[in-house]
C-alpha cells in the first residue's frame, strides 16, 4: 500500500488516490489508486451557531465516498457537570462507529475535511491518533479547495460497508495525551511545561467572553490563536512558519493546550506535529471546564 501523506493531504493528492473519478463526477463509489485500497474520507462540516447546517451541507454535496461525522453526535459526549461543553467521546461507541464505517485501525487511510479552516476535521484527526490510528490526514483547504479546483462532488451517500465478523477498529488508547483541569492547575509555574490558550486575543485578555460565563485565560499560559495556523482561504501556513511559530516552547517538557471546549485546540495540536514537536497534549474540557472548576482566572495580554 502507498503512502498518503500526513498530517496533510493536498487536493489534488487526493484526486490522483481517487483517480477514477473525474471532474464533475456524481459517483460516490470512486475506484481508488491501486496503491491505497482501503480509504475513509470523513466530511466534518459543522457550525457552532446552527448545529445541523454540517450535515445539510452534506446532503447536498460532499467528496465522493465521504461518510459524515457529526461533532456533537459523533466527536463529542453529552455535556455533564465537569468535561466541558464538548467532552471527549465515549470511546467504545466511536470506536464501534469506525468500524461500521470500515476503518481498521493501523491499517486504512483516512481523510479528513471541512470548511472552517481545520476546526473540526483536526478534532477527527486527533481522536484517531488518540485512539492509536496514525494513518490519517487533513484537506489542506478543505472542501472550499476541493471546489475550487473543480473536483467532483456528490449527493449521493455512500452505503456502510458489509458488516465485519469482528470489530474492525480495535482502539490503542493513548492515555497520556490527555489532562483534565486538576493537572493543569498542579502545572502552575512548572519551568519545564508551557501552557497554550488557542482562543481569540481578546478572549485569551478577558476583554470579551461569548460563551463561557467568566473571561480571561488560565494563569501561566500564552496565547497562540487557532486560527493563525492557517491562511484566510483555508490552507495551512508553510511548514516553515510552523517551525518558526513554536520554537519558543521547542525545549519544553511538555505543551498543554486548550481552547474554549476542547475542540479549535486540536488545530494547535496539528500545527505542533507539523512543526515536528510530539509533545502536545489536550486539555479536553478546556476553558469550559476550568469555569466550572472554579479555576484561578487571569485577564490582560501577560500569561
């Protein structure tokens, strides 16, 4: 089997995966590349505001062969007590659905796309590999890149594949990648572990909060917007600039990021891995959760 390239994929690299379908193509069965013969492309779509519009959007055209993932059905748990507004998944019910969808884990390729330059698709992205699968990637662009270069699309959803005799995605859970907010408050003033709040500046400063009922930022931590990784079209930033951006928290034991719930914070977390830093972990309850925990509360533009 060839290789797809990670932790980004190209349009037009995809297109040569899906070689047989040409522009304009309304087939959602495409004939893959001899070389990859097991692929999974997941549209992500999804807009905070109105919860139901990802899938509308689907419905109405999506990459050929891609299955549809919800992020508060299928990336997310109900909201509790602590967790934050988008707990981590219930791991046995994902990893039952990614069989159904025919993923084996370390074995089938997976793409993953959206429109809000890698917010949800890089939440797919970590949960795999958080779940011990390596092989998968993000649209570079995502879906606004794909119909810019005219690729085919389709309305058509793609039927499961035959049910499996056993389960085909068998999680190896990575564990440590993960830190609730009692071990971010035991981080406080640790020299060798820094802290990444990836919300806006001026949420990050406490000047505004539109969601969570208290503003600022956890004490100790910089800010690193999600949304500087990538350009206003969609794409990524230079591999350089990705060196570049991080090369302050390079010798750092370890890099705890955060956003407001858990989701835009994995985009951070792409970014780290192109800027060829495995040291990451997530805060998955994030800002939400640490209102909730009555957690130290710092405001201005100083960590």
């Amino acid at each position: 089997m060839s290789s797809i390239p990670t932790p980004l994929i190209s349009p037009p690299q995809l297109q040569d995966y899906l070689q047989a379908s040409p522009q304009g193509s309304q087939s959602s069965t495409p004939k893959l590349d001899p070389g990859v013969q097991d692929l999974v492309i997941f549209d992500c779509r999804f807009n905070l505001a109105e919860p139901h519009q990802g899938r509308s959007q689907y419905e109405a055209g999506h990459i050929p062969g891609a299955y549809y993932v919800d992020l508060n059905e299928d990336l997310a748990d109900p909201v509790q007590a602590r967790g934050g507004r988008h707990p981590l998944p219930n791991l046995d019910r994902l990893s039952a659905q990614l069989s159904a969808w025919g993923v084996q884990r370390g074995h089938t390729w997976v793409v993953a796309y959206d429109d809000s330059r890698f917010a949800f698709a890089s939440r797919l992205w970590w949960l795999l590999r958080y779940l011990g699968h390596d092989r998968v990637a993000v649209l570079d662009g995502g879906y606004g890149a794909w119909q810019t270069l005219g690729y085919g699309v389709t309305p058509e959803v793609p039927a499961l594949p035959p049910a499996a005799p056993a389960p085909r995605f068998v999680p190896q859970v990575q564990s440590p990648w993960v830190v609730d907010g009692e071990t971010v408050q035991s981080y406080r003033d640790h020299p060798a572990i820094v802290v990444v709040d990836s919300r806006e500046p001026g949420r990050y400063r406490g000047e505004f909060e539109p969601i969570d009922p208290i503003a600022g930022h956890i004490p100790g931590a910089i800010n690193q917007c999600w949304l500087e990784v990538t350009e206003a079209t969609g794409e990524a930033k230079p591999i350089s600039w990705h060196g570049d951006h991080w090369a302050s928290v390079r010798s750092a034991q370890e890099v705890v990021v955060y956003c407001g719930s858990g989701v835009t914070a994995c985009v951070n977390l792409l970014s780290l891995e192109l800027a060829g830093l495995g040291t990451g972990k997530l805060y998955a309850g994030s800002w939400s959760d640490w209102c909730a925990l009555g957690g130290e509360v710092a405001v201005g533009a100083d960590p």
